[in-house]
C-alpha cells in the first residue's frame, strides 16, 4: 500500500470486532441506508503528530447525532480503537496529517443492522492551499428553513405536530449533505471558494458550508455565531474558544450580520481538517490580512493540538 491509498477499518456495530477492510474491494451493500436514503451520521478528524485531534468533542458530537437519528448506541470504545490502530499504520507510512472519517448508517434494509467504518486517507491539495491562501466566500440563504412566520404554516400544521418538521435534525451531522456540496459547486461556478450562510428572516450569519464562521478583532477578542439550531456545534470551534480563553483572548458566541464581518478584522471559516482558512473576499469584498495573521493561526494550530 502507497502513502496515497486509505486506511479502513470496519467496525462490528453489535459483536464488538474491528477488522481490516481492503479499500480495493467494495464496503457497502445495495440496499445500504446510506446509499439509498443519505441515511446515517458522520464526524472527520484531523489526524496530526500520530493522534486524533479533538478527541472528545468528535467523540461526543458523535454520539449525539446518534441518538438525534435513533441510531442504536455506539460502542464509542471500538471506533477509538479502530481509529487508533489506523493511525498507528499511517504513522508507520508517513509524517504528514491524515483525514479521519467516522461513517454510522442505519444499515442494510434487508438485515437491519447498521453500518459502521473508518476511514484515514490523506488531506487534499484543496484543503492544503486554502489554508495558506484563504478563501473567497459568497453568502447565500442556506435554502430550507422553516419560517414559522409565513401565512399558511398554521393552517398546515392544524392538528398535527405543534412546531413544523421538528424532525428535520438540524444540529447532527448527518451524510445528507447533498445541499451543502451542491452550494459548494454553485460557489465555484461563480469563482468563490466556499459559501457562508445567512438567515434571510434576520440577517444573521449561519455558518459555512462545511465550517464554523468565527471574527477576530485585534484586541485579543473572537466571535462565533451562537451555535445550536441551524448552526452545527462545531468541535474546531470549540476547542479554539477554551484554549484562547485560558491564554488572555476574550471569546464570545454572539449573533453578527454580514456587515459585521465585513467590518471585523480577520474573518475565518474554521472546520476539523482545513483548520483556519482566512476569508480573503465576501461578495468581491476584499478583506485585507490583518496584522496578527500569524498569531491567529498559530493559536487555532496550538487550541487543535491541545487535548
Ligand atoms: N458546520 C458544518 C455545516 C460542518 O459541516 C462542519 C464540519 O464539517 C462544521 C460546521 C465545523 O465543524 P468541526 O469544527 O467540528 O469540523
């Protein structure tokens, strides 16, 4: 196996085992719920200095989409384990950063049992030069949310569920992720990199379409949108505000505008693999570098390295 090909493993949702897969050889089966319905839940991970990055909150974001889709528990034990005896091999082949996805569906309709594996492969060019260079984004409505607000939402709700769709999950990380790639090559069409949504009701900045949107001012402080809702929990994020809290930084989830972004001194679009790529235009807007590029990205790089 070259440096190139990934790493997977499977895991055996009920009888505890972990096993090899040969990624020459199919996974899945034609009547997978991944396959047919985008059925199931996943996390990536950043692999780096021979370790998960982030562990816990992958962990637990993990196993709260789990339980949002009904999927049956996890044995959260077996996926460490099999994630790492794959970075145990990756290490053996190479230095470099590694991608690692955790897959869960909800299985074969013919049996029932869910689906489980893991995979680490190598980071895309993509992904590498966006982290040097940054990002052009546009921002768009995201599409699909339910404005309670809209004549008519009464009326078709009348007698059946009190809020509608309460069971769109928004908030687990679900493979349904057909909208947000389709955003993705919209963008590109139109010569951006990435896309940040917004709430059309309010203004009010989501997140990216696989990142967390987060704003830097020179006075050590940083913001996110408030994330729950329509905006995923985002682990990077996370991790970033706990480490730059204990070092003197002032962090805040609170709701912003695009102005306000605009107006910020660094924008960054933030996710587990790409770590910080800076927002370098919005809407053909450019945003200049800010001083202290260097200093955010090596405290986004030191919060990822941080257990
Ligand atoms: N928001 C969305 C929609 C995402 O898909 C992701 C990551 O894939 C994030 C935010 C960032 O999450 P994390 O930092 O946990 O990678």
């Amino acid at each position: 196996m070259d440096s190139t090909s990934p790493i997977i493993y499977v895991v055996e949702p009920y009888g505890g085992s972990i096993r090899r897969h040969n990624p020459a050889l199919p996974l899945i089966y034609w009547d997978d719920a991944a396959v047919t319905r985008g059925d199931g839940v996943f996390e990536t991970l950043l692999i780096r200095d021979g370790h998960p990055a982030n562990l816990q909150r992958h962990v637990d974001r993990f196993q709260a989409s789990a339980r949002l889709l009904e999927l049956p528990d996890l044995n959260i034990g077996d996926w460490i384990d099999a994630t790492r005896q794959a970075v145990e091999e990756w290490a053996g082949l190479t230095d470099d950063d590694a991608k690692c996805v955790w897959t869960y569906t909800r299985g074969r309709e013919s049996t029932g049992r869910p689906s489980a594996w893991v995979t680490l492969s190598p980071i895309g060019e993509k992904v590498l030069r966006q982290r040097l260079k940054g990002v052009k984004v546009m921002t768009s409505p995201r599409g699909f949310t339910i404005d309670t607000s809209l004549p008519g939402v009464d009326e078709a709700t009348e007698g059946g569920s009190p809020e509608p769709a309460p069971w769109l999950t928004v908030g687990a990380k679900t493979l349904n992720y057909a909208a947000n790639m389709a955003a993705l090559r919209y963008a590109r069409s139109q010569g951006f990199d990435d896309v940040i949504y917004v709430d059309p009701r309010t203004g009010r900045v989501l997140e990216g379409a696989t990142s967390t949107v987060i704003t830097v001012r020179g006075d050590k402080r940083i913001r996110t949108p408030v994330p729950g809702g329509e905006v995923l929990p985002g682990t990077t994020q996370a991790a970033l505000f706990e480490y730059a809290n204990a070092h003197g930084w002032r962090c805040k989830a609170k709701d912003m505008t695009v102005q306000r972004l605009l107006d910020a001194e660094s924008v960054w679009l933030v996710s587990s693999v790409r770590g910080a790529a800076r927002v370098t235009e919005i809407n053909g807007h450019r945003l200049p570098a800010p001083a202290n590029e260097k200093a955010v990205r090596e405290l986004i790089d030191a919060a990822l390295g941080a257990e």
